[in-house]
C-alpha cells in the first residue's frame, strides 16, 4: 500500500484518499472531538453514581462502606477522572501571534496534545472505575459469616438488679433456628450452682433477620451470667457464639 508521495508523480486514487481525510483534519474538528469526550465522561458519570448507590455506598447509614471499604474505590476512581477530564477542558492562558503562522501552528499542535493526554486518561480511568464497580461489588456480595450480635446490661443493686439482653442476627437462612440461652452462676466464679434464667427458640422474618430481647429482674444473687446464641439449620450447627458478663 502506497504511503508516500514521490515527488514528480501525480497521486493515485488512493494518494487521494488519504489526503482528502487529511486535509479533513482541522484543529478545531481535533478539539471538538476532544471536547465532546470530556463532556461525555461527565454526562456518563451518574451511572457510577446509580450503582454504587443502589448498592448502598451512599446511603445515609454508611453501613455498606463500613462493611467494605473497597467501595471508595470507584468513587476515587470516578473523581479522578472527572479531575482530568475538567483539566483537559479548562482553557490554557497562552499568548499567540497571530501574524506569526509558527505561534499559532505551535499553539494548536501544543492544545490538542495536551487536552487529548487529558481525556485520553480520563476516559481510561472512567473504564476502570465502571470495571472495579462490578469486581468490588461482587466481592462484598460475597455471604457473611453468621455472627449474632450480643448486647447485654446489668444494672441496679438488690431486688432492683436488672439484666437486659438483646440477640441480633441478619442474613439468617430461611431453616435457621437462633437457640438463646441465658444462664445465672450464684458464685463470683463460675460452678455447679448455675440456674437458666431464659430460653428461647426464634425463627427469622422474611427478610432474614432476627431479634430476641431479654430483660430479667431480681437477678441479684447471680454474680456471673453466660449468654450463649446457636445458629442451627436441621441438625447442623451453623455458628455458636458466648458472652459472659460479671457483676
């Protein structure tokens, strides 16, 4: 395929061609292009916005960026590159003669390198930024372990002892039973002279969530208290989790 001219040869249809595209090739149309792509990528970028939000980055709990701090990542990856791009578009303060053919030849040779390097990155760290929502997003779909919650409060003296206890689970399987237990000790040190103060079975809701309160009253001659959650489906036990509180 002919790609030079040689000098004292007329062109051939396809010398044509290729210097018609070439003569097509204005500065303006090379900034126009580059100014469409940098205020495309700032049209476009809601769409992070809508993912991150439907998967609750944003929402007013935080708790989705708690549970995975991977989720900035978009985020950063999406400022970062609207930053570039709002470089890429900003007017640049330069001096041009325009008399001198040289300092405007120089001058738009200098605006498109530099604007198209701009939105070149920013549309390079655009893709990544809609690429880590998907990766990070499958990443912290990933199942959580069952872990129940466990509050408890013991306060008052005498007959006025009080012992307030809360079990929080989420995500609990549809056949998940929470077995809860709370056992009294009489003695400062854990022994025989144990009493079970509560016990109860509780299934989930439909949304997978549970929660079982507890507030006994004259506890005063227990000195220990065990608080003890089961997670179990069938016969399998899915997690267990303890916790002992003394007076």
């Amino acid at each position: 395929m002919a790609t030079e001219l040689q000098v004292g040869k007329p062109p051939n249809a396809e010398d044509k061609f290729w210097m018609d595209v070439a003569s097509k090739m204005t500065p303006e149309q090379s900034l126009g292009h580059l100014d469409t792509h940098g205020k495309y990528l700032f049209s476009t970028i809601s769409i992070v916005g809508t993912l991150l939000t439907g998967f609750g980055i944003f929402s007013p709990s935080g708790a989705a960026v708690l549970r995975n701090p991977l989720l900035l990542l978009p985020v950063a990856l999406a400022c970062l590159s609207l930053t570039l791009a709002m470089m890429g578009i900003t007017p640049k303060l330069d001096t041009v003669n325009r008399l001198d053919i040289n300092s405007v030849r120089n001058y738009y040779n200098h605006l498109v390198r530099r604007r198209g390097r701009f939105i070149f990155w920013g549309g390079m760290v655009f893709s990544f930024s809609l690429l880590s929502v998907a990766v990070v997003t499958a990443v912290s779909l990933k199942p959580t372990p069952l872990t129940p919650a466990i509050s408890v409060r013991l306060v008052g003296t005498g007959e006025k002892t009080t012992l307030t206890g809360k079990i929080e689970l989420q995500e609990l399987p549809r056949s998940g039973i929470v077995e809860t237990e709370i056992v009294g000790h009489e003695n400062a040190k854990k022994g025989p002279e144990q009493t079970i103060l509560f016990k109860e079975t509780t299934h989930a809701d439909l949304s997978g969530k549970m929660t079982v309160s507890a507030e006994l009253d004259r506890v005063q001659k227990y000195g220990w208290f065990v608080i003890t959650s089961r997670v179990t489906s069938g016969t399998k036990l899915l997690c267990e989790k303890k916790v002992e509180v003394r007076r």
